[in-house]
C-alpha cells in the first residue's frame, strides 16, 4: 500500500487527537516499518489496520466510523495534492465513474507498483449511481469516506447504502443518491 495512505492517517491522527496519540499508537503497535513512512513508500496494509484498530481501542471509537472520516479527510487531502484529476469535472458522479478509466490509470502512471482497489460502476437514475468496490484488502469503510468526500467536494449531499454485490464478482455495492447539499 503506498505510503500516502500512512501519512494522511497519521496527519489526520496529529489534527484530531494530537501528536503524543501519533506516538502511541506508533509505540504500541510494533509495526515493522516503525511507523516511519514516506508518501511514495510502499507499505504492507496490515499495519494500516493495526494503527486504526489501535486508535479505536484507545479513543473508543467504532473501527468503521475511524475509517469513513479518514476517507473523507483523504479525498479532501487528494484535491490538494492532485488537483488535475478534478480540472474540468462538474460534479460527485462525473468524478466517482472516472476513478477507474482515468483517475486510476493516472495513479498508476505516478506509482507504478500501486496496487488499487477497482470500482465498476452504473448510472441507475440522474440522482443514482451504483459503485462496486473490489479489493483483497476490504477496505469499505474508507471507500465510502471516499465516495462522501467527493459529494462533498462538489456541493452535494448523499445517501449511501451498500448491497453484497454479484457474488461471482465479489465486492460491495455502493447506492450513491444524490442529495442537495446540508
């Protein structure tokens, strides 16, 4: 996993519950990188997990919850850090069914050893999008952070509900409804 994931955690750890939280959950985690990542690092994800399963026994917050707000923090963090993959893009949809044809082809251009998470999608109505999710690395919580931030970002508002996905295929459904903006 690329060492952006780490970093962004860790940034979103220091803002929200402060640098001695970072150092612990460094600390107590035994993690063979030794928590020390670099943006372009590659990473094994199962330290990713022991950093949020930790930050969920210490703050008491439920792993899936940790895990929605680090997606929307790190969608925040990619308009910043990459904002050529929005120039041009209307709006949450637009963007959400160019992650796999354009925004992934791209990241694999700048991280060629990148191993992404792959989403299908399917227009269901003007207001409705179905996003599939496959990844080995079950990661689902992140991705509907993800899919939030990006409505967000583009001033709308949503629902999001998930369905099992054909199972022959795997992965997880994601009803994306569009909403005005709270």
């Amino acid at each position: 996993m690329k060492g952006i994931i780490f970093t962004e955690f860790l940034e979103l750890v220091e803002s929200k519950f402060g640098l001695d939280m970072v150092d612990d959950l460094i600390a107590a985690c035994d993690l063979p990188s030794r928590g020390e990542y670099t943006a372009v690092g590659t990473y094994d994800h199962r330290e990713i997990v022991d950093l949020v399963v930790e930050l969920s026994r210490r703050t008491e917050l439920p792993v899936p919850d940790l895990l929605q707000v680090y997606g929307e923090h790190l969608f925040g963090r990619f308009t910043v850090l990459y904002p050529q993959f929005f120039a041009g893009v209307v709006d949450g949809f637009q963007f959400l069914e160019n992650v796999e044809g354009y925004i992934h082809v791209e990241v694999k251009k700048l991280y060629p050893s990148a191993e992404l998470p792959t989403f299908d999608h399917e227009r269901i109505a003007d207001d409705r999008l179905r996003l599939v999710y496959h990844s080995s690395r079950h990661l689902e919580d992140v991705a509907e952070g993800l899919i939030r931030g990006c409505m967000k970002h583009f001033g709308s508002g949503c629902e999001i509900t998930r369905e099992g996905a054909d199972s022959a295929a795997g992965g997880i459904a994601f009803i994306v409804a569009r909403s005005p903006a709270p």
